[in-house]
C-alpha cells in the first residue's frame, strides 16, 4: 500500500515536470541559447585576440 501511494506520488511528480516544463519550454530555449550565444561570442573574441 505504501509502495502504491508513493508511487502514484511520483507519477504526479512526473506530471507536474512534464507540465511545467511543457509550460516554460520557450523560456529554457530562449535562455539556453542566449547563454550558448554569449559562450561562442568569448571564443571568438579570445580567438582573434590569440591570433
């Protein structure tokens, strides 16, 4: 029973995830590239510096 309940805690848990990130997925995107954007940015401007 205890095994039962924890499981279907866990399985909300899982939806909840599902939804929220399902919800804000534009959002990680957005920052994830910004992020990536500003990383090539240092590596080219360290590259033209080191050449």
């Amino acid at each position: 029973m205890l095994f039962e309940s924890r499981l279907s805690l866990f399985q909300q848990l899982c939806n909840y995830i599902f939804f929220w990130v399902s919800q804000n997925i534009f959002d990680i995107h957005c920052i994830a590239i910004t992020q990536l954007f500003d990383q090539i940015l240092e590596f080219l401007s360290a590259f033209t510096t080191f050449i």
